[in-house]
C-alpha cells in the first residue's frame, strides 16, 4: 500500500476538526502529530545552499539562533558552475545534514527567473534562463532526496521582486508564463519529482498564488504529475478554504487556528468540497508517513564529516567563479608581493540575508588563505567601512600607500550584506560610492590590480577594462576564502561561466520601468524579452553576456554535424583545448527560429554540457536538442506547438561567442496561432493587452483599508500611525530585532499584510478584529478627507 492510500484510510476515521488541524503547521517548522492516529509529524527546516535549523518557537526572519551547517555558495554561484552532478553532490550532502539534524524537508532549492538584477533574493536562485534553472534545481532535488529527505521547489511562481511580495499582482501573458517562468518548475518536477513544492506569496494574473488552482491542480498536478504536497511561503495564505479547494495542502506555519473557523463555514455552505479537504490532509499524512520511515531506515546513518562538506564547499565556490577579464596577470606567481584591499578580506561577504542564512561549521578568509599559501609578502588595508560601504580619507590613503609597495593589488570590492536580501530589492545596480572611489584610488596607486568581487547578482562595471583582471566570486559559502586563493593562484581554475547577463545599464532592460515600482501591480510588458533573449534579440549588449566567462587556458569548437529527424535533433562538435594548462568550459547549444511566423527571441539554449580536456585534448561534445527546444507556447490553442520550417543551431561559449552554425529542416509541424508581435522590448497597452487576451487590468487601490493592506500604509491614516508603532514595538520583541537597525526586518515588517498580522500573532488576534481594525481605520480615514475637503472650500 502506497503512503497516500494509508494515509486517506487515515484520515477517513478523522473528525472535521482534526482533518482542518492537519492542513495547518503544528508551528513555525513541524507538521501536526496525531500520534493516536498514527499520524507522525514532518520537520521543514530553510536551506537553500545550508540548513537554517531552528528551534520550534524560532523565528522565521534569520534573526534567531540556528544549529551550525555547511554553508555552500549561493544558487546565483552555483547556476554559474553549470554542472548538474556538482549540484546533485551538494544537495546530497544537504540531505546528510538534514537527516542528522532530524529535518524531514528542506525548504529549496529555489527556481525562480531573474527577471531583473535588481531582485533583492536573486542570490537565492539559479538562471535567467529556465533551462539551466530547472536541470540544475532537478540535480539539487535528486542529491537531496537521495538520503532520505524530502526537497521543496520554490516559489510557485511569478515571484520575481521582493517588494510588496505578499501581495503584489504579477500581471504576465500566458505564453511568457509557460515559457519562462513555468519551464523550470516543470522541468525540475518531472526529473526530479520533489516530495513538497512551495507556492509563492504574490497574486498572479489576479489570483494569489496560494489559491490558484489553475496553477496548483490543472498545470502542476494534472498536467506535470506532480504527486506530493504543495504548502504555502509562510504567511503566504490569504483564504484557506479557497486554497485547499485549489490545491493548496499546508499552510505554514501553523497559525493557531486563524483560518480554521472559515475552512468549516465554507464546508457548510457548501463552497468547499469534503473531497477536497480530505485529499489536503491525505496529502500532508502522506508526507509524514513517509518522512518517519524514511528516518527509520537511515537510523544508523553515519556521522556527517564536517571536513568533506567543507571541501566539497571550496570546490563548489571555485568553480562558481567567472573570470570576467584577465590579460594574463593570473593566477599570479607563488612568490608575487600582495597588496590585500579591502575588508570583505577578513570579514567576508559569502551568503546572501533572511531565511536562507546559515550559521556556518567555519569560515575562511581571503586574508588567512593568501597569507598561508604566498611566499611572497601580503600587505593588507581595509579601505572601507564593511558593513555600510563607505570610505574616508584616512582609509584611501592607507590603501593608497599599501598598494604602491606591492607588486600585483588584489581589491575585494562588492555589495554590502545590506544592499541585497529577501524582503526588498535593489534601487539601483551600482557598487556602494566608497568601493568605486577606493578602486579610482587604488588603480591610481597601481595599475597592476586584480578586482574580487563579491556579490549576488549582476552590478553595473562601467571601469572593468582598467584592472588587469576582474573575477567574480559571487557569494561562494563559507569556503570562499579558500576557494578564491585556489584560483587567485592557479591551484584551481575559474570554472564559472555567467547563468545571467549583466547589462551595461540597469536602466537598458525593457523590465526595468515597472520592476519594483507599484505596490500592487507588477505588468510583464517585456513578455519573453529577459536577460539574454533581450540582450541578442534587440540588438543592446550586456556588458558581459550569458554564459560567458574566462579559464586559464583556451577552446576550440570545430566540426559541426546535427543527426536525427523532426524536432528531435543531436547536435555535435569537436572541442580541443588549445591551451597549455587541463581546464573546463561549457559548450552551449541555441537555437534560432530561421522562419517563425510568431514572434520569438534571437535565440534560446537549447543544451548545454560542461566539458573538461587536459592541454592539446580534444573531444566529440554531442548535445541533445529534445521537442521543447524548437516549440513555443500558443497560448490561444493551450499547446506546445513547433511549427515547420528552418531553424539555425548555433554552438558556442556564450550567447554572443558562437563558433558553429548549422541549419536543419523541419518538415512538417503545427500550425500556431497568429499573436501581434510588440514593436519593442517592451509592449505597450494595446499590445500588452492583445498578449494578454483581455485589457491590462488597473491596480488595486491602496485605500480604502482592506486585509491585504501593508503596515507600511497604516501611515496613510492618523489611526494607522498609531496602530503602526503598536505592531513594530510588538514585532521588535517578538523578535528580538529593530527594523530601524536591521534591513532584513524592516523589509518583512513594512511588507506585511494586515491579514498576516492575524496570522501571525499566534492567535492572540482573530481575523474578525482585524477586520474591525480595518474598518475603524477606513471611518476615520474618511472623516478626515472630507474635514479637509471641507476646509478647503
């Protein structure tokens, strides 16, 4: 018998009560016992690239105290390895962690596209490209759930900006859904068939994500035949008996009770179905089953190796580094006299803020790796404030002076932990003012400069031609230190290549005019146009492009040959080393759509495949373009359609590198809607419109008063303020954190509905009151608009 149909004989003896109380967390991290049922509870536990373990009554933010673990580079760093097995390795040993830790799930990895560089969680993800985000997040879920522990793919979608997340509408066509921000989900789910997946907090197209059956039943159930539990982001549900009618199984956490009272009236009336409930809870049951025996049988699971998993880290982090310009400054010599610039070089910056931070087993420093392995002399020089970015005088002429007395300056310059976290994304892309003007400073000094940067995501490099050499570390876990002297002197080489664009301007990207900027609406008016697809369709290049990344040595790709027939094709080529030292790069398929009577993007990745070759080696890469590398979504037919015609592959290094070309034939295929096709990168009403099939819907208002206002607009109401600084001096005990001092708490505080509010309050506050709050808010609101209409006439 199956863990789901033990599971439905379960909770077919159950009352109503106890079936609502199972589709509820028991509290912040754990599902609900009912040991006389013989029903277990599951542990979650954060962990995108490192367990963030706490304590039941911990909080969720990333303020509190959690049990040390490896803490691996970010998912930005290790979309850049491109390298499925060394994301599967590392998921496996997340799983080990998580098993001795008695986590029964880890809440990642996360998938989510990066629409623009500014996101203020895009550390925490993969690609700008759905291909490379969902084979690598489908590697991660398989090492994982190799060592008995469930993965959660998050967040269940269109979750592109952190701002207004909770409730933010995210306004997309369906063939952009489809094809960007749903292709990876699917891609992971059917390879790697994750025990849990998470939806995300923001509505979209009109419905939150926490209740959109069309998403959680009709594309992810019925259509990818996802078979597990599907639970919300926390304090993501914002109706809970529509959830559970739309495939939503748990809500966490638990919220004492909060939508309990409204789950049973819409079972009387009839608005929710039994059935529904029933397989909700079926679900969850299903999911403890088998956590507890999956913990029965890895009992006698030997002890996780501390030391391993930090190596395992260190080679992670090198090989997540792209080598953004070199003109053979490195690796540098074992005997060069260092100037060591910054203080990201003894106080890291090598993991992102909020839910996804790690108390890491130990840390390594740029400093501390360089002094212990150069035989020549390190001089070191802060050069800036850490925490905030800035510089001073004093600090620029220390720098100054350490730089002119060494032979080659190694500059760690980057994004301050503040600039970029879950709750509220970037305003700008630029580096803080104190780290450019160090660099004009230092390179004044020396010209002979190597500039570190430790970051994220993409940042404007309008001087990246003036250092001898640029490499981005990214934030490369708790190894970084290590890792960066390994390739800093060539005992490892920079294995990343860019799974995003930068652009030269944040300002260039068709995204960039409604990302971050409404608090209620987010309009997709780029539609297909992110990253690369925009970059080599219109015609602006990035300053570095998509795949793209240096090593120290160099390819050739030569010999292009496609075999097989319709739109099922293998394209291969032969790749030789031509360099004098073993090193990897990334042989990257995209195919163009020579005669598309729609329109598509230049180009798309189609296959890829990571290849290492010793010096003067060469080998056949053959890369495998399946159906979907040729097919579009129609969005009028509901279908995956590849039209006949002729389409150019193109194999190279990068989207802009490309070394071969051949073109194949597809004889016969679908006939494909025709859609208006926008004049530019981003669509305009009338066009946005068309894509859509229906007008671009206005915004929600921001008043009256509702549950889905944020504390952040109690400041429109005298009552409001009041309330306000009621609820953040509640917060700031609750969790031991002033949002006047932390970021990171200021952004989940401001951000937060009042419904949330309820939620989280332990049941101390009922959703009825704060529908009484709400409504003394709008009658007070009212009567001071009109005193001052009023007054005004």
């Amino acid at each position: 018998m199956t863990d789901l149909a033990r599971a439905k004989d379960i909770v077919a003896t159950l009352s109503t009560d106890q079936k609502v109380a199972l589709v509820s967390g028991a509290d912040f991290w754990n599902t609900v016992a009912m040991p006389e049922h013989g029903i277990p509870s599951a542990s979650l536990s954060d962990g995108p690239h490192g367990l963030r373990h706490q304590a039941a009554d911990a909080d969720h933010v990333g303020l509190g105290d959690s049990d040390p673990a490896t803490c691996f580079p970010t998912a930005s760093a290790l979309g850049a390895t491109w390298d499925p097995e060394l994301a599967t390795q590392i998921g496996a040993a997340l799983g080990r962690e998580a098993r001795e830790l008695g986590v029964d799930v880890i809440l990642g990895p996360g998938l989510n596209i990066k629409r623009h560089p500014a996101g203020g969680r895009n550390f925490e993800y993969l690609s700008e490209d759905p291909l490379v985000a969902g084979r690598m997040a489908a590697a991660m879920v398989t090492g994982i759930q190799s060592e008995g522990v469930g993965a959660c793919l998050k967040h269940f979608a269109a979750n592109s900006q952190e701002r207004d997340r909770m409730r933010a509408d995210s306004v997309v066509d369906e063939r952009t859904l489809r094809e960007l921000y749903l292709t990876g989900f699917e891609i992971a789910v059917k390879e790697s068939q994750p025990w849990t997946v998470m939806c995300s907090y923001n509505k979209v197209n009109g419905v939150h994500a926490s209740q959109h059956r069309r998403l959680l039943t009709d594309i992810l159930r019925d259509e990818w035949g996802f078979d597990g539990v599907v639970m919300s982001d926390w304090f993501a549900v914002a109706d809970r008996a529509a959830g559970i009618h739309a495939g939503l199984d748990l809500e966490m956490p638990g919220s004492n009770g909060t939508w309990d009272s409204q789950v049973k009236q819409a079972l009387a009336s009839g608005s929710l179905a039994m059935a529904d409930l029933d397989l909700a809870a079926s679900r969850v049951v299903a999911l403890a089953l088998r956590a507890q025996a999956e913990r029965v049988a890895r009992a006698d699971q030997a002890p996780v190796d501390p030391d391993s998993h930090h190596a395992l880290a260190r080679r992670a982090a090198a090989a997540g580094s792209v080598l953004l310009t070199n003109d053979g400054v490195l690796p540098l010599p074992q005997d060069a006299s260092v100037a060591l610039i910054g203080a990201f070089a003894k106080t890291p910056r090598y993991q992102g803020a909020g839910s996804s931070q790690v108390n890491p087993t130990r840390l390594d420093t740029a400093y501390d790796a360089l002094v212990g392995r150069l035989d020549g002399d390190v001089a070191y020089a802060p050069g800036y404030d850490v925490g905030s970015g800035d510089t001073d005088d004093a600090l620029i002429a220390q720098a100054r002076r350490v730089a002119a007395a060494s032979d080659t300056v190694v500059l760690m310059l980057g994004l301050p932990s503040s600039y970029e976290a879950e709750g509220y994304d970037r305003s700008h892309l630029r580096l803080p003012h104190g780290h450019t003007r160090l660099l004009e400073e230092v390179l004044d000094a020396n010209p002979s400069t190597v500039v570190v940067l430790a970051a994220g995501a993409p940042v404007e490099l309008p001087w990246a031609s003036r250092p001898r050499a640029v490499l981005l570390s990214y934030l490369g876990g708790q190894a970084a230190g290590s890792a960066l002297v390994d390739v800093l002197l060539g005992d490892a080489e920079p294995g990343g290549r860019l799974a995003e664009s930068f652009p030269v301007l944040g300002a260039d990207l068709p995204s960039n005019a409604t990302f971050s900027v409404h608090p209620t609406q987010v309009l997709y008016r780029e539609n297909l146009h992110v990253g690369y697809r925009f970059h080599d369709t219109w015609d602006t290049p990035a300053r570095f492009p998509f795949g793209y990344g240096l090593g120290y040595t160099t390819f050739e790709v030569d010999g292009i040959r496609t075999t097989g027939r319709g739109a099922k094709r293998t394209v291969s080529v032969d790749v030789a080393n031509t360099g004098d030292r073993a090193g990897s790069t990334v042989v990257q398929a995209y195919v163009h759509d020579v005669t598309a009577s729609v329109h598509r993007p230049e180009q798309e990745l189609g296959a890829w495949q990571k290849v290492t070759l010793a010096p003067g080696e060469t080998a056949t890469v053959s890369l495998v373009l399946d159906e979907r590398a040729f097919a579009l979504y129609d969005a009028r037919a509901s279908r995956w359609a590849v039209e006949a015609g002729e389409f150019e592959l193109r194999v190279g290094l990068s989207s802009t590198d490309i070394r071969q070309r051949a073109t194949v034939r597809i004889a016969a295929g679908d006939d494909v809607t025709p859609v208006p096709a926008p004049v530019g990168p981003a669509a305009d009403d009338a066009e946005l419109s068309a894509l859509l099939g229906h007008p671009v819907p206005a915004p929600a208002p921001t008043l009256p008063f509702d549950r889905e206002t944020t504390v952040r607009e109690l400041n429109l109401s005298g009552l409001g303020m009041v309330l306000r600084g009621a609820i953040k001096r509640m917060s700031e005990r609750e969790l031991g954190a002033s949002a006047d001092d932390d970021p990171v708490a200021a952004g989940f505080f401001e951000s937060t509905p009042m419904r949330a509010l309820a939620m989280a309050s332990g049941g101390r506050v009922s959703l009825a009151a704060i529908d009484t709050i709400i409504r003394m808010l709008n009658v007070t609101t009212g009567k001071a608009r009109r005193a001052r209409r009023s007054a005004r006439r």
